[in-house]
C-alpha cells in the first residue's frame, strides 16, 4: 500500500472554488520574430552542415567545395552584413547594394565563419587528419536571388 497517496477532492469542494480561467496574455514568440530576416533556401544549421560535410575526408572521393543557395537580399543583409554575432564586420563588395544590383561578394575568413555558423561547422576531418575552413567567399546574385558559397580548406 503506497505512503502518499493523496485522497480526491469531494464534487462539493470542487463546485464551491471553481472560477473563470484568466486569460493568458499573449508572447510574442522566436520564430514571429525571425519572419522578418527574408528567406533563404537552407537555413544556419543546414549551411553549417553543408560547409562541414565539404572538409570531411573521405578515402575515394573528393568534397565540393560549392554551395548553392537561394536567397533574397534581406536575409544576405542579415546574416552576412548586420549579424549580431559578428565581432568585426564583413567586408562586402559593394558596400551599398539593392535588389537590382549584379552581383555581391563578401570575404570571410575562418574566425568569421566560425561565428556565424558556429566553430564545429568550420572545422571537419577524418581520424588520422584535421581540416580547418581557411575562407569562404559568398557570391551573391541579388536580381537572381542565388547565391554560392565557395570554400578554401
């Protein structure tokens, strides 16, 4: 016979005390707030994991070191120009840029890279070696709305 068991309230205790719910307030959530960073084919986890995958060492094959993407302006700006996580900014070509103009590119290095996918992302390898991200270069087409990123080891 267990110790704590707890005996039920009576259907007379519970009539006397019930009361109206009191309305919840609303929240405003991560992912409301996120709809305003644009769009993106892949997203953070999805790059990081691509970038990884390109530095494994595999015994018969060799990586690519290409990612294509789909993405509109607003979400290069905010991931690549106006990050939070950046410690120093990226140097994008040409500084000012819209949805008209050709072609973007920006240099990250591999510090930058690492905050912005996360350190486990820029480094992969096999058991007997390591590979670090040396570079990553961005090009994005912003009337295209495609980008590619190229990736140094």
């Amino acid at each position: 016979m267990p110790l704590s068991k707890k005996r039920g309230s009576s259907p007379e205790e519970v009539h006397e005390e019930w009361t109206e719910p009191k309305p919840k307030k609303a929240r405003v959530s991560k992912k409301a707030a996120a709809k305003d960073i644009g769009t993106c084919s892949m997203n953070k986890k999805e790059i990081g994991d691509e970038v990884k995958s390109c530095l494994a060492i595999e015994k018969y094959s060799i990586s690519s070191s290409r990612i294509n993407l789909t993405m509109d302006t607003t979400f290069f700006r905010s991931f690549f120009v106006s990050n939070p996580a950046l410690t120093k900014p990226i140097d994008v070509q040409p500084a000012s840029f819209d949805d008209e103009t050709a072609v973007v590119v920006a240099e990250i290095g591999n510090a930058a890279a690492g905050e912005l996918l996360g350190v486990s992302k820029v480094k992969g390898g096999n058991r007997m070696m390591t590979t670090h991200l040396r570079s990553m270069c961005v090009v994005f087409y912003p009337k295209d709305q495609k980008c590619r990123l190229w990736l140094t080891v």
